[in-house]
C-alpha cells in the first residue's frame, strides 16, 4: 500500500463490497463518487446446514440505508440468484431505479410480482453496448458469455478513472444463443486506460479453458440416440436457459415431447420464451397431466433438482413424493449440473434414491461452467490491463488463485489489493488506501421473517437439534410458596421416555430435592428457583449421560 500523493485532488473513487467475498454467492458491491452512489448486483446465498431452519440469507445493507440520498440505482450483471435474489427484501428499504438487460430485468420483474413490489419499483431495460448516467456515473453494459443469456460486464466511468466489473463471465468464442463476448469493447477500453478490474474469482482454482456450451449439446444428443427406448428426465438449474433449449433441441430431433416441471424452471422458460430467448417448436411442450397420453420412451422431462435440494421436483421424485412424476425402472436420469460445493452429499442421496428405483443416472460431461478458468481470466487481464486488480466473488482461496494470476500477468503486487466485504478502499491514478471499513454481513429469512432471526436464536436452535429439550413443570401456592403439584419431566429429542422410566424417575427426585431446599432456605425469587433447578438437572444429567439438553423449568402460581 502506498501512501496518497496528491492529497488535494478532488473526490476519491471508493469500492465497498458488501458480500461475495467471503463465500460462493450474495454478491453485491456499492461504487462510491463524493455524492453518488451505484450498486452492482443484490445477491441472496443459501443457508449452510448449521442454519437451521432459514430459508435465504440476504446482504446487511445499512450503510446504503444511512446513505440513500446518494444511492441512485442498481446495475445488475445477469439474472442469477446470486445476483438477483436480494432484490425483493432490499428494495423495500433501498428503493432505487433497477438497471439489467431484458432477460435479467424479466426474470426480476418475475420476483418483483411474487412480492407485489411492481408498482413501486422502476425498472429499466438496457441494450448491450448501451450507457446510462447514473450521478457523476457513466454505466456501459458490455456483451459477455456466462451460463445464462444477457449477461454483462460493467464499464463504469467516473471522474477518477474507468473501473470494470467483469461480473459472471466465460469466454466462449461458440454459444448457443447470440454473439461472442464483446472482447473488442475490452480491449478498447484496455487501451484508453482502466483504473481498477473487479474480476470474479469462482474458477481461478482451475487451469485451461471452460469448454464452450455447444459441447453440452453433442453430448445430449449421443445420450438420446442410446437411449431412444428409454424416458429420459433432465436435472439443471432453472436459470441455465441455452441448457434447456439444447434439450429440447435434442427432443424435437428424436421426436419427443418435453414437460418443465419445477415452480422456478417454470417461470424461467416461461419468461425465455416470451422474450424470444427460446423458441420452442410448436407441439412439443406438453403438460405435465399430459405424460399418462404417451409412452415412456416418447417424453422427457426438464426439472430442477439438480443440487438435491429437499423440496425441488427431482428430489420429491427420487423419493416417491412427487404428486404425478413416480421414477420406474429403465428411466434415464440426466444430472446436468456440478455439484456446488456443499451440496455434495444431498446430490449423492438423491442418485442413490434414484438407483435404487432402477433408474439409469448419467452425471458425467452433461455439464460446463458458466465461469472463467486460469486461462480466460488471464485473457481478461492482458486485454483489459488494469492498474489495480481486485479479486471478487468467491471464498479466500478462489480470490487468492485470481491474485497469483493478476501477478503473473504483471501487476505488481501493491496494486492487486485483496478485500473483504464491509471493507471500503478508496481509489486514484496515483495510489489507493484503505479508508475504514463499513456494518456489513448477513440477515438471515426465515419465512416472513427478515432479520427476526439472529445468532442466539440459532444457537438455541442448534442446541435443540443436537440435544433435544426438557420441561419442568410445577405448581406453587401464591403465599406460602408450598409445591402444590409436581414437578412433572417432558422430554422431546433428548431420551425416549417410555424406555428411560428410571432416568425420569432419578431426574424428577433430582429437581424435586432442588425445589423443597429452596423452599426450605426460603428463596422467593423464581428467576433464582428455576435456574437451581436448571443447574442441579444439568449436572445429574451430564453425570449419568453425558448430555446437555435445554432445560426449561415452568413454574406456574396458584392462589
């Protein structure tokens, strides 16, 4: 780092991260200029399994709360999840014009809808190649590749000098739908000189190249010539539109009919197909109370379910819950997804579930990656020959792979500056530092609930998973403070109580021994009373079993 040498230049440019940085999703990062302020991407990340019970977990967004004022909008990259999802929580406190291409900007109105927020909410469509002025911003949308169509990356010139955000990307000289990345646009720009690269991080682990989507293709249509007297269903996450359309390619070829089934496949393909993303031939969707109409060996089914998520149609499917889809023997089954790291284990039980029912799986080269390997993300660096390089969206060891890669291609090593979110850095021609850091973090939804459920609450929640619970129940006279009834022992998750008879037995002795010395010394308090009891149980307990249930004392008066 290196100290400011001109001072008295007027206003510095800041980057603050407030996700993505320490983890595969939630990415969002505010780009700050004196008094404005414009955000790329409002992510959500899925829970890990320590989180019990949360559905989404959504970006602490207070410091663009505390500085609305200066916020002017959203640019968003592409229609990912990880890019997109936060949108609905967030705008009901930061509601700001939101700027995306026309397939990400349906796929929000589609969030959008579910949340009522439509109307309160201004959007707008930009055209690649496009500009938007945005405060003392200058927004260029330019064309690049990644596992969903329109996606971009950002050219953001402001009066310090040009940073670009690559967002998602790959380098795929053949996709399946529309051009090439723009590299000539890059290139240009490397040319006229960029100030900083934020360049995402998520395969900068791995050598080469990322394969071009167009293999996929050739490797469904071998797997339906093999198996044409087979039903074939197909697993892929639901926003890989160029995935689905090569499937249903590859049906039509062989003459089948195609069912989507999965609640966001659904609404995706729906809103491809309106906006000209897919063009499906005529005759070939068919509903899903359709199937019982043709032979098995005449349909495919395109479902989610690829990560065995619990709830999606593939895994309700694999075991036996889906209302209309029931897997038979000689069906094929198509997993055309890695899976994200920690999902290892649910994808593993649902292949599982799936051969045991006799079904055929197929998981290996039905599937690319939408992101950057070593070798393109070099490529981005040489043709866009950034002063400073800032590692983005991935945990410490994908971003620090991206640091070896941004020194390898020559930048030295003061001016590839790593950060973690809340961090905020501020940036010149002549130097950067750092300038403090920011709130930032995660709100946990649970439900309806946004940010109602916290790290205590969790910390009960995991206590009670891994430990179960025990209520104590006793009556107390108003006055006298004489046990007027039990104290009666419930037990849920820690020992099943018709088999642990003697244990209950000891245990109410115990809390029994515990209430009559505090009525003995005359303890009034019942804050003190029930953790006398709480303290006596746990250690009778711990001794016998070695277990550490909540315990719950009730007391309740009676006149």
């Amino acid at each position: 780092m290196r100290k400011q040498k001109n001072e008295n230049k007027a206003g510095k440019l800041k980057v603050i991260p407030l996700g993505g940085m320490e983890q595969i999703g939630m990415n969002i990062t505010a780009i700050e200029y004196e008094d404005s302020i414009i955000v790329v991407d409002c992510g959500l990340a899925f829970p890990t399994d320590d989180m019990l019970g949360i559905d989404l977990v959504i970006p602490d967004v207070s410091y663009l709360k505390q500085n609305i004022q200066k916020v002017k909008g959203f640019v968003i990259t592409h229609g990912h999840e990880d890019h997109i999802g936060a949108l609905p929580y967030i705008l009901q406190q930061v509601n700001v014009p939101v700027y995306g291409t026309k397939l990400t900007i349906g796929l929000i109105n589609n969030k959008l809808k579910e949340h009522n927020l439509l109307k309160n909410t201004k959007r707008k469509v930009v055209k690649h190649g496009q500009s938007i002025n945005l405060g003392c911003f200058r927004v260029e949308f330019i064309k690049i590749n990644h596992s969903i169509v329109d996606a971009c990356a950002l050219a953001i010139f402001s009066p310090a000098g040009i940073l670009l955000h690559t967002g998602d990307f790959k380098i795929d000289y053949t996709p399946v739908f529309g051009e090439p990345a723009d590299l000539q646009r890059l290139a240009e720009l490397g040319k006229k000189g960029v100030l900083a690269m934020l360049c995402e991080s998520t395969n900068a682990t791995k050598p080469g190249f990322t394969m071009s989507e167009r293999t996929v293709g050739k490797t469904f249509d071998t797997i339906f010539n093999e198996h044409r007297n087979n039903r074939i269903l197909v697993a892929t996450f639901a926003s890989n539109v160029d995935r689905v359309r090569q499937i249903i390619n590859s049906a039509y070829k062989y003459g089948r009919k195609v069912v989507i089934e999965g609640r966001s496949m659904v609404n995706v393909i729906g809103t491809a197909t309106e906006l000209g993303y897919i063009k499906i031939p005529e005759g070939t969707l068919i509903d899903i109370d359709q199937l019982k109409n043709y032979k098995p060996e005449q349909t495919v089914l395109i479902t989610t379910g690829s990560q065995g998520e619990a709830m999606a149609a593939l895994s309700r499917m694999a075991s036996g819950l889906h209302k209309k889809v029931s897997i038979r023997p000689k069906d094929v089954v198509i997993l055309s997804s890695h899976p994200i790291p920690g999902n290892e284990k649910a994808v593993a039980n649902v292949i599982n579930e799936l051969s045991m029912k006799g079904a055929e799986v197929i998981h290996e080269d039905t599937h690319v990656s939408g992101h950057a390997c070593q070798e393109e993300i070099k490529l981005m660096y040489s043709l866009v020959k950034p002063k400073y390089a800032i590692p983005i969206h991935g945990e410490y060891h994908h971003r620090m792979a991206n640091k070896n890669l941004a020194l390898e291609m020559g930048i030295p090593k003061e001016n590839i500056i790593m950060m973690n979110s809340g961090d905020v850095i501020e940036l010149s021609e002549d130097s950067w530092h750092s300038a403090g850091r920011v709130q930032s973090g995660s709100i946990l939804v649970d439900g309806l609930g946004v940010g109602d459920v916290g790290n205590i609450v969790l910390r009960d929640r995991q206590n009670l998973a891994q430990n179960g619970i025990i209520i104590i129940v006793l009556t107390l006279e108003k006055y006298s403070g004489q046990l007027l009834a039990g104290p009666d022992i419930v037990s849920r998750g820690f020992v099943y109580v018709r088999e642990s008879e003697d244990l209950m037995g000891e245990a109410r002795k115990v809390v029994l021994d515990a209430v009559e010395d505090c009525l003995y010394h005359h303890v009034n308090d019942w804050g003190k009373i029930k953790n006398i009891i709480r303290d006596s149980l746990s250690d009778f307990l711990w001794k016998k079993m070695k277990r550490n249930p909540m315990i719950l004392p009730i007391i309740m008066e009676v006149e």
